[in-house]
C-alpha cells in the first residue's frame, strides 16, 4: 500500500495491537480459568503437583459447598442403606454421607439482598442527588460536591473503628439494613457523581418542553430525564453493585451469624479431611454468576457509557 | 388565541440585571417579533411568558389573567426550542400526541388530532420513525406539530430556524408564517435576525441590554427608528450616521453640516449640540448642484443596485444607487438626502428628536 493516512492505523499497528488485546486478556482471564477449572476437579487433582490442567471433571465440589458431609463407618453406612440421589452415590464414593445443607445458600441469598438492596438504595438517592445539583440553584453547590467526594479520599476501612462503635450502639451489627446502609454510604459519593455528570449531559429543554406540555416536575424528570439517564444509571449501578458484591473487609468485621455475605463464608469452607479447594472454587465460580449476568444484562448501555461525556448527542 | 401583556416586568440574575421593566401588549392573533443582539434579553423575556422563568417583579397577562407566577403547565401555551427538543425516546407520533396524553384526552381523540396536524405539516408519512435520525426541516415541522397540536392560548418560539441551513430556512419561514395565518393564533417570536423579523412580524419589539429601544410595525421601525441603535441593527447595509455640532428649534426644518444646509422633517423639540443626522443608504442620492460632498472610497456591486462607500466631512457613508450609474474610487461627488426620510438623533443620549414625521412611531411600549 502506498497511501499513507495519519488517521488510520497501518497493518503492523493493527497486528501490534491486536497481540496487546489478546494478551491482556489471556493474564485477566487466567485466574478466572483456573478458578473455574478447579471447580470441577477432585480435592486431590486440586492439590496435584505438577498442577493437573487435563482432568475427569466431577461436580463433587459443587455438592459440597451446598452440603455438610459425616464419615461414617462400614457398618454405620450399612445402617443408612443404599444412598438415594445422584450426589448422595457422589459421596458415598469417599464412605461420606450428606449430614444437610451447609449455610452456603444463605450467605449467597445475603449477599444478594445487600448487594442489589445498596445498588437501589445508591441509585435512587444518587438519581435524586445529581438530579437536584445538576438543575437547581444549590446553595454552596460546589462545596457540598467537593465534601460528597471526599468521604471516597481515604480507604472506607480507615474508618471500621467508629463505624464498628456506631453499629454495636445502633444495633445495625450483622443486620441485612446495616451492610445496605454501609455500602450505599460508601458508593453514594460515586453514584452522585457519576450520574450527575450525565444528566449534566441531557439537554434542559427536554424537561421544559415537558413542563409547557402540561406535567409537573417530577413527570417531566420521570418520564423525560430518566429514560434518557438509562445508560448513565446503568453504568453506575453496574460499578455500585461490583464495590458491594466484593466488599471483603466490613463483612468479616461487622458480619457473622445473621448477615454474613458469601465473601468472608467462602474461604472458610472445609472439607472432612482438610480444606476443600474444589469446594472454595465452586462457591467462588457461582459468586460471579449474579454480577456476570447483571452486567451482561446491561451491556448495551454499559458500552455507551463508558465513554460517557465524550460524545454530544 | 389569546392577547399578552407585559407590564414593568423585570428578571435579575443575581447582579446581572437581564431585563429591565419591560412594557408591551401583543395582541391577538399578532406575529410578534422580539428581535435585539444576543444577550439582550428578549429569550429571557420569552421565557417569562412561558412560564420557564419567574420574573423579577412586573405582571405577565395572558388573556386578561396574570400569570406571572403560574407553572409553565397551567399556562396553556406551546414552546418551540431553537434546538426543537424533540423527546428523544420516542417516535414522532408520541412526541406529537405527548402534550394531548398530558391532558388525559382519549386515545381515539389523540389519534385523529395527531393525524390532522401530520396533514397540515405534510409528515403523515414520517408519523412512525424515531426522530433521530431525521433531516433539519422534518425536526421543525414535528416540533412545531407538537405546538399546535394542543390548540394552545399563544405559541413561543425561541429562534426556531436558528438551527437550520440558510438555504431551509427561507422555506421554513414562509412556511411558518403561512400556518401562522391559517391558525390565526398569537405567536411570540424570539430571533436576532433583523431580516427575518421584517419579513414574518406584524409588530417587533427592538430589545438591547434588557431594555425595550423601539415597539411597532416593521416599517415604522425601520423608517423611524426611535434609537440609534434601532437605526444601526435593522437594516442593511445600516443607517448612515453623520456627527455635527448644530441645532435645531421646535419647527426648525433644516440643519447645518458644515456649509450644507440640509432640509429635515419639522422638528417638534428643539436640541442644539451634539446631533447626529441619520439618513438610509437608500435615500442618498447624488447630485452635481449639492454643497454637500463625498469622495468615493469602496464600490460593491451587488446587480440592480450598487453600494457605494464614501468619506465625507462628518464620516463615512454608504450609498445605494441605480447600478447604471458609472463610479469610480476616488470620485468627489455631491450628495442629497431625501427631506421626508431623515432623522436626527440626540449624540448623546442615542434617542431620535421628535418630528412631524416620526411623531407617534417612537413607542417604546
């Protein structure tokens, strides 16, 4: 080729970059493989050395993070009879019998309740918040912006100390409306202002051409300004939901019989006979699943919004 | 259709004074042109009447009831944006029907009321599309559909062909005007385009740093401008002004620009100092006999006529004369003005002194 374009990238570019993308994907993706592949190994292909990457892949670490599992003796299995259920012979391999459901399912459901219940929380009042400071005259406007995103200027744990005093005294410790609150006080800043920086973007007189057609305010940001904020509010819930599904620190520290998320249940699953690694990676495979499928859901937007504020409609 | 009546309406913005008292009535039925530079207060006077604004202090009536303080909703009006916003979220037919779902109005009614305005506008064809994706002219016409769809008290429409093309916007504006006639209904029309108000309004206000400068029909206004910065920003090319020292008493008929006695409508008040004589290009002529003299610095040439720029005692000035007649630069050439036509205009305070032939037109309001 002989024509010579500044804008477009020649062929070596293109190649260059191309092996820049794959490669940076392989490294993120690697762990996720592993995890993943571990999941459907044996406890012992799990511990092989050299680690196994071909392998007869069982379900067995996905019976046993739901289960709680007793070794029996020849004669006590005898007793029980012959098992009933797919993941009862699953088992009863080892000479193990299924005791009951371990509180995976529960701490699972928790982390769903205070993941999602903060992301609504943070995305109602982040909505209203940035609603109300991208079109009204707010007194000290700046200010108050400026005091909203500071609270994210330190690590939200350099605070566990009084926060973990103020739930003993409040009564909010390992309760479902405790975690809701604390993750949506730590996202709000966030929320209000990336939403802000959105609605800032749609044009005013979409709302005044509303309000001449005969609707009230809160019609006009109903029925006008949100659906028109739908990719920023996406995007911000997707980041909302990602912090508070995460969140690792608080939960250990405020969480443990009543509200435990699945983070800090996760690494403690134990096997019969020493830790189960399988196990630990089944629950960590399924613990993506709720993000993955929340962001896939909103992938339309959240490619739109990503790049948010670079493009005038 | 309504009559609207602006009394001492005033808006501050902080320090920033936007509009200062402002009174006019427009009547019913009327085109009305609020025309003036940018940032001269006129969107935010429009905004006023709409409802988008509360104003300062004044009183706004729209047929007979003060509004001044009512929600945009409750005013019964119709508002075109410069930039249409159109609802983006949805289809033209929505955003048609959209002010007639407000009102609660049945649906077999939206249907029929929303295909009688596609009909007049001649977008029935487009009724379904996203209203992304369409041209310049069809983004007006479904805003404007939006507008009358409601049958409203007074359409607002701030500088609705301020984002079409140049060659579109003649177009759309015959077009305007000829719903305008059809409906009959009273428009307030906000634009900075001094050719644009003369050729759609049936009365302008001239507006320049908040206050009201002029209020008439468009040929009063560009004949008798009651300011000189009416004179200057209607018309092109603008009024000629040219600076002297003199004076005139009540029914003095002429003034002194150096030697030249030039003949002036009867003064009905009398001014001596700094005046300045205003004359329209159109109404310099040349004349061999005249005492009064110019040198030829610039000729355009622009087909039936030529614009002719000269430099005269009191200042440069532009001519527009018969292009049959040969001129060349440099040409010293004697100039006379057309006596009914001229005005005279107070240096200092800009304000245009009364005569026998402006009397009556110098209304600001």
């Amino acid at each position: 080729m002989s024509s010579y374009s500044i804008t477009e990238p020649s062929r070596r570019q293109k190649w260059f970059a191309g092996v820049l993308v794959v490669l940076y994907a392989l490294i993120t993706i690697l762990p996720l493989v592993w995890i993943i592949g571990t999941s459907f190994k044996t406890p012992s292909d799990a511990i092989a050395y050299p680690p196994k990457t071909f392998f007869t892949p069982t379900v067995e670490g996905y019976v046993n993070v739901f289960t709680t599992r007793t070794r029996l003796t020849e004669e006590q299995l005898q007793a029980v009879g012959e098992p009933q259920t797919w993941y009862d012979r699953l088992v009863r391999k080892d000479g193990l019998v299924i005791s009951g459901p371990s509180r995976f399912a529960e701490r699972f459901t928790n982390s769903v309740i205070i993941g999602f219940g903060s992301t609504v929380l943070c995305i109602v009042l982040g909505t209203a918040a940035a609603y109300a400071f991208s079109r009204f005259k707010v007194p000290l406007k700046d200010d108050l912006l400026f005091f909203i995103l500071s609270t994210r200027m330190m690590p939200p744990i350099a605070v566990a100390i009084p926060i973990f005093l103020m739930f003993r005294s409040l009564g909010l410790s390992d309760t479902h409306a405790g975690m809701i609150l604390l993750y949506t006080a730590v996202n709000l800043s966030l929320s209000v202002w990336l939403l802000k920086g959105f609605i800032d973007e749609i044009p005013v007189e979409y709302e005044e051409a509303a309000l001449i057609d005969g609707y009230t305010r809160f019609q006009a940001f109903y029925k006008v300004v949100l659906p028109q904020a739908a990719t920023g509010i996406a995007s911000t819930a997707i980041f909302c939901l990602i912090f508070a599904w995460n969140e690792y620190a608080f939960a250990v520290l405020l969480t443990s019989g009543n509200a435990q998320t699945a983070p800090p249940f996760i690494p403690t699953i134990i096997g019969v006979s020493g830790q189960d690694w399988p196990a630990v990676a089944a629950g960590a495979t399924l613990f993506l699943v709720p993000v993955m499928v929340f962001t896939i859901l909103l992938r339309k937007h959240l490619l739109r919004g990503i790049t948010f504020g670079a493009v005038r409609k | 259709m309504a009559q609207i009546r602006i009394q001492n309406v005033r808006k501050e913005f902080g320090a920033f004074t936007a509009v200062r008292s402002s009174t006019f009535t427009i009547e019913d039925g009327e085109f009305f042109m609020l025309l003036g530079p940018s940032g001269c207060g006129k969107t935010t006077t429009l905004r006023m009447m709409a409802g988008l604004e509360l104003p300062t202090s004044g009183e706004i009536f729209i047929d007979g009831e003060e509004v001044g303080m009512k929600p945009a909703s409750k005013r019964d009006i119709a508002f075109v944006f410069q930039m249409f916003a159109l609802y983006p979220h949805m289809n033209v037919r929505k955003n048609i029907s959209y002010p007639l779902v407000s009102q609660g109005m049945k649906r077999e009614e939206v249907k029929t009321r929303v295909q009688e305005v596609a009909r007049i506008l001649k977008i029935e064809n487009i009724l379904d599309r996203p209203v992304g994706g369409l041209s310049g002219g069809d983004r007006q016409r479904v805003a404007l559909g939006r507008a009358i769809v409601r049958q409203p008290k007074a359409f607002f429409m701030d500088e609705p062909l301020g984002a079409l093309d140049a060659e579109f916007r003649e177009h759309m504006a015959e077009e305007l005007r000829a719903l305008h006639d059809r409906m009959g209904a009273t428009t307030v029309y906000v634009t900075h385009d001094q050719l644009e108000a003369m050729q759609m309004g049936d009365k302008i206000v001239v507006m320049n740093h908040g206050v009201v400068e002029q209020f008439g029909k468009p040929q009063q206004i560009y004949d008798w401008p009651a300011t000189k910065f009416v004179a200057q920003f209607i018309g092109s090319p603008s009024m000629n002004f040219l600076d002297f020292e003199g004076m005139i008493g009540i029914g003095g008929k002429s003034v002194d620009l150096g030697e030249a006695k030039i003949e002036v409508p009867a003064a009905r008040e009398g001014r001596a100092g700094k005046l300045t004589l205003g004359v329209r290009p159109e109404h310099v002529r040349f004349a061999t006999e005249s005492a009064y003299r110019g040198r030829v610095t610039a000729v355009e040439y622009l087909g039936t006529t030529q614009i002719v720029t000269l430099r005269s005692s009191h200042g440069d000035l532009k001519a527009r004369i018969p292009s049959d007649r040969p001129v060349r630069e440099g040409e010293l050439v004697g100039l006379a003005f057309d006596a009914r036509t001229l005005s005279l205009f107070d240096a200092e305070t800009g304000k245009a002194l009364r005569s026998d032939a402006n009397d009556g037109v110098l209304g600001h309001g």
